[in-house]
C-alpha cells in the first residue's frame, strides 16, 4: 500500500472509501472551552486531514459543521473531499429513533449527508439501512460490535448492506488480533478509536492500564525515524490497514499526528509493537455493562 498525505484511502465494500487518519473529536463539554472544536477541524482540514469522527452526543457537532462549511466556502476543499462520521448513542437506538436522530444531525452540521453513519446495538440495522437508502448516509457501519453481534447482523434474513467499518478501540497495548482478522475475512475495515491510549479522564478510562505514550519500545522506535510515540502508534495501525481517528485539540499536536506518511515500520518494527498488546481495554463502557448486548464480555 503506497500511503501518502495526498492519499490515503482505503476501499469500503459497498465501493466508497475513507481516508485511513481522521481527527477525533470528543471532548468533555464541561471542561473544554466553546469553539476549541470548531479551531481544531479548521486546522486539521489546514493541514490535511480528510476524515473527521463526530457524533450528537459529544455536543459540538455544530462546532464540525462550521468548521467544514467555511472550509468549503473558503475554496480550500470541497464537501465531497471530506469523510465525516457520525454516531448514534445507546440511547438513541430504538429503530424509529435512527432517521430523526440523523436528520438532527445534518441539521446540526447543515450538511446533506453524512460519509458514514455507525449504530452501537444490532436491533436498529434494519433502520440505518433505510438512512442509506434515503442518501442520508453514503456508508453504514457499526461501533463495539463483537464477533457475535457482527454475525448476527451479517446473517440476518433480508440483509441490504454489510456494515462497512466496526469501531473499536484499537492501539499497542489493544491490538485486537483476533477481531481483526475475523473483520478483514468479512471486508470489514476497523476503524481504531482512542488509538493514542485516550485522554486518560478518570471518569470513563480505565486507567490501571499504563499510559500507551510513555512505552519504552514506542519511544526507541521513535527515536530511530526522529518520531515521538505518538506518531510510531499511529502508522503501525495505519500499516496494518487499521483506521486511526486521533483526538488532539492541540495546534501543534494536530500537524504531528498527520505526519506519519513520511516513514514506514519494518516487518520487525511491526511485530515488535504488535508483541506490546496487553489485551485490555481503556474504554470499558461499565455503564452499558447490565445491557444484554453490552458487548465486552465476549473474548472478541
Ligand atoms: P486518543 O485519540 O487516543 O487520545 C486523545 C488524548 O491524547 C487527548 O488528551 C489529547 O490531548 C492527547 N493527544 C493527542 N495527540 C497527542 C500527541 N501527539 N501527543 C501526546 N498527547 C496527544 O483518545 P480518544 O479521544 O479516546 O479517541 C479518539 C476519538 O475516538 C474520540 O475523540 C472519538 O471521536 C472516538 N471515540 C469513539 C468511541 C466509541 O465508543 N465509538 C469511544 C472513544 C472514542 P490534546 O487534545 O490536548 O492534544
């Protein structure tokens, strides 16, 4: 795979594609102050990025909506140069809850549609299917889907669409091998949220795991292509065909995430970090944990 800044997109199996970095965007609402959002799209989209992860419940959608629409008015891109994802929440998902709660969406961003639109429980696919059938979404996928629920959709009598991606979290110290494979079997592309180890909030990171970013192997690695931790994590998912979805509010820290299209990992360098995997989660979502499809209690 040739990646580069200009181009790195990879296929999705209803023939779209989407770009394998995109820029996280959830942020504590009471701790991050109004409009961080909204500078943080403008200067990713400055500095390259082509994929941003969104949903309603992180509360600054209008914030990302802005941010593309004045890009666009800008001339520096156009709507269809741009992937955004969105998602639903749990709460949301009783079936006739999926289109409106789309449509709010694109209201919020005063977009048409969205690139990809993401479901969290399996009863609502039936719903979502019909959000692309409207052009509302031009991708469907699913996020926290375990193997099983994964099947239960994919074998599911009357199935329209596959869904396209499963996010999930994914990075060094979670390597999902097993998922993984069973996803890349099924042309099912992952998409790896908290790639850098999350923010690290107590309130929903299960923080007895050590911090990914001070890893000794991640720092050496580094060191040798003059790359910080940071951007070592990144490219081996990225080179494994894994999509990455970094949060960073940061100026600085932004352009650094984005430049991990000038250097590759050798085959050793890529299973050495693969040998990091400790096979626990950060996010648990312990409050969905008495839901019978909360999904953690599978081994993958
Ligand atoms: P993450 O991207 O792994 O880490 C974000 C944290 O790392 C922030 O505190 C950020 O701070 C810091 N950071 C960013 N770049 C850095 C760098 N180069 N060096 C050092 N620190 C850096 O964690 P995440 O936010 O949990 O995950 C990313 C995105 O995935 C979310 O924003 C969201 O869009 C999505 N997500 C989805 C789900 C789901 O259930 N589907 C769950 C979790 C997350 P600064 O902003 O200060 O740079």
């Amino acid at each position: 795979m040739n990646l580069t800044a200009e181009s790195h997109r990879i296929p999705l199996s209803d023939g779209n594609s989407i770009p394998l970095l995109g820029l996280g965007t959830y942020a504590d609402p009471q701790k991050t102050p109004k409009g961080s959002c909204l500078e943080a799209v403008k200067i990713a989209i400055d500095a390259g990025y082509r994929h941003i992860d969104g949903a309603f419940v992180y509360f600054n959608e209008h914030e990302v909506g802005q941010a593309i629409r004045e890009k666009i008015a800008e001339g520096k891109i156009k709507r269809e140069d741009i992937f955004y994802c969105g998602k639903l929440w749990n709460t949301c998902h009783p079936p006739e809850l999926v289109r409106p709660t789309l449509e709010k969406t694109l209201k919020i961003l005063q977009l048409d549609y969205v690139d990809l639109y993401i479901i969290e429980l399996p009863m609502a696919f039936k719903a979502l299917e019909a959000c692309k059938d409207a052009g509302l979404a031009k991708s469907i996928g699913v996020s926290n889907f375990n193997r099983r629920q994964l099947e239960m959709i994919m074998n599911k009598p009357g199935l329209k669409y596959k869904p396209v991606s499963n996010q999930v979290e994914c990075h060094p110290y979670f390597t999902q091998p097993k998922l993984l494979e069973f996803c890349r079997q099924h042309d099912i592309v992952i998409v790896g949220y908290s790639p850098l180890g999350t923010s690290r909030d107590e309130s929903w990171v299960n923080v007895s795991s050590p911090p990914l970013l001070k890893d000794p192997v991640l720092n050496a690695i580094g060191k040798k292509y003059n790359k910080t931790a940071a951007q070592i994590a990144l490219r081996f998912n990225v080179q494994r065909g894994v999509v990455v979805i970094p949060k960073s509010f940061n100026p600085q820290r932004i352009r650094e995430n984005f430049q991990i299209f000038d250097f590759s990992l050798t085959e050793k360098e890529m299973q050495e970090i693969e040998a990091l995997n400790k096979n626990v989660r950060y996010v648990e979502l312990l409050m969905w944990r008495d839901h019978p499809e909360y999904p953690f209690n599978d081994e993958y």
